[in-house]
C-alpha cells in the first residue's frame, strides 16, 4: 500500500518537472541571446576590418619599399653624364618645393643604353661609328655620353656614323681620350617625380612616359644636406657642431651645393579603421597639412598610415 502510495507521488513530481519555461522567461531568454550575438557579430566585425586594413597596409608598404629603390637609384644617378642644361631636368637635380602639398623632383642622368661602338675612338677622332641597340635603330642623335664620361653632340653622318661637336663653346674637339671597341654610347633620360594627392598615385615620369610607382602616397617632401664652400663636409645648418637632421633645409639655395637628399614618402590606408584614431597629421620637413586649403582631420584620423625616409648621395652632384 505505501509503496502504490509512493509511486504516485513520483509521477506526480515527475509531471511538475515537466513544465516549459514561461513566455516571461523565454523574452527574456531571447533578449539575451541577441544581445550576445549582437555584441560578438560587431566584435568580428570589426576584427575582420582590421585584418583587411593590416593586410592593405602591408600590401602598400612593400609597394612604397619597391617605390623608393627606384626613387633613391635615380637620385644616386642625377647629373651622370649630363653637361649642360637637359630639358625640365636642368644638370642634374632640380627640385620643387611645397609647404602646401607634396614636393617634386626632377632628375636628369645619361640612362639609356642607346649602343656600342663598332670601331675604337681615338683621341681626336670627331667622327664616331656607333652599332645601335637595336641593329634596326639609326644612331642616337642630340646629345650623346661616351661611357658617361664624355659629352658630345651628335649629328648622323651616313649608316652608323656620327659627327660630334663639344657641347660647351669653345671646348676642345675630339673625344678626348681613347674608347675601346664596345664601349657604351648613351642618351640621356629626364626624370620626374610627382604625386597626385587625387588619386593618391607616386607617378615617375620618363621623357613623357608616365608610370605608376605606388598607390596610397599622400605625400612626398625632399630635404638637402648642402657643402657650400666646397670643403667636403656638410654644412653646419643648425649650429650644433656637428651632423644632425637639423642640417637639411627644404630649399637648397645652389643646386650644385646639394650632397644629400632626405626623401619622405607618407602612405595611407584606402579603407578608414574606426578603431584607429590619430590626434593629428604628421608634419613632414616643411609641409604641415593642418595649413593645407580644406584641411579636415577626419581625411586623417580613421586611417591607418606609415612614413618611410631615406638619405641618398646623388654621387655626380658637385663633381668639378
């Protein structure tokens, strides 16, 4: 008899323990639910964003790297061969200055292996037998550089043979030295450096050709160290005794002065981060963008950015 007794209570309790939750619990269940799917959805949202910007960032810095190997090895080379005044990039260097944008610069070098000599040139030869690359190309004619070490102007003669005249007045003629067979014969290559704030584009500009380099630059600025009185040290700009970043000035007042380039290029990410907050733009050399007509911090604040600076020896600038 207690043990149906007890039974009963069983199946009893058993059946209460069987009620569901109440509508009041389950909101409330459900309220919490989104909540915390909500919180995690604008956590990875954001996550992944930052991942899509870091990889950006990376992308563009191996750009702007591979950007300013060519920036720097064309500066190296400004004024090789160059004598005198070459088009829009003068004898070598010749910059352009911006407290309000980005700086330009323009480079002039004897680049382009235009051939080689078919026949040795002797010292006094004006005449020169060039065999052009390719075989099908007439010889270069203008201004020519033998190895880079002689400058002449070159008129076609007849076939592969030029007439050459000093390129200075009342130079002597002749080639000046003996050139073996091989030698190479040059032209030159005026090259310009600009960035289009627009577009955010490093364009290199080779006679005319013009050429992207990298995406992302919002700015170029160039500095100069300088040896005015020839003495082959650089100038003391700032006074403190000795070599310091405080020596390079934005506007070099003689080109042939200029021993080093400081050159700065600022990069910025395509796609803003909210999570990434800067209290204001990097002022390089003598740019501050704070000044720059329509400024607005938020073109700056929410994207990632880097500056990559390099100090290069144009090694023909300055040369006697």
């Amino acid at each position: 008899m207690n043990m149906s007794k007890n039974m009963t209570n069983k199946s009893i309790k058993l059946k209460l323990n069987q009620n569901g939750f109440t509508l009041i619990e389950f909101m409330i269940a459900t309220a919490v639910f989104v909540s915390v799917i909500a919180a995690g959805s604008g956590f990875f949202s954001n996550l992944n964003r930052s991942a899509i910007v870091n990889e950006e960032m990376v992308d563009m810095q191996q750009d702007i790297r591979m950007a300013m190997v060519t920036l720097v090895r064309d500066i190296s080379m400004a004024g090789y061969g160059i004598n005198p005044s070459f088009g829009a990039c003068g004898t070598g260097l010749t910059p352009t200055n911006s407290n309000t944008g980005p700086d330009a610069i323009a480079v002039a070098s004897m680049s382009n292996v235009a051939g080689t000599l078919g026949v040795a040139a002797l010292t006094g030869a004006t005449q020169l037998t060039i065999l052009a690359s390719p075989p099908a190309v007439v010889p270069p004619l203008g201004q020519i550089s033998i190895d880079g070490i002689k400058t002449v102007n070159a008129v076609l003669s007849a076939g592969n043979v030029v007439n050459i005249t000093p390129v200075l007045t009342g130079a002597a003629g002749g080639v000046g030295e003996n050139y073996a067979i091989g030698t190479q014969i040059l032209t030159p290559s005026c090259i310009q450096y600009t960035v289009d704030t627009a577009t955010r584009t490093l364009n290199r500009n080779v006679d005319g050709v013009v050429s992207l380099l990298a995406n992302g630059v919002l700015d170029m600025q160039f500095a100069y160290a300088l040896d005015a009185n020839d003495d082959n040290l650089i100038d003391d700009t700032d006074g403190n005794g000795t070599f310091s970043a405080g020596d390079f000035v934005s506007v070099p007042a003689t080109l042939g002065d200029i021993r080093l380039v400081r050159v700065s290029l600022f990069i910025q990410s395509a796609r803003n981060n909210t999570n990434y907050v800067l209290g204001a733009p990097l002022t390089l050399e003598d740019h501050d963008p704070t000044t720059d007509v329509g400024y607005d911090i938020i073109n700056y604040s929410p994207f990632r950015s880097r500056v990559l600076t390099r100090i290069v020896r144009p090694r023909n600038i300055g040369l006697p």
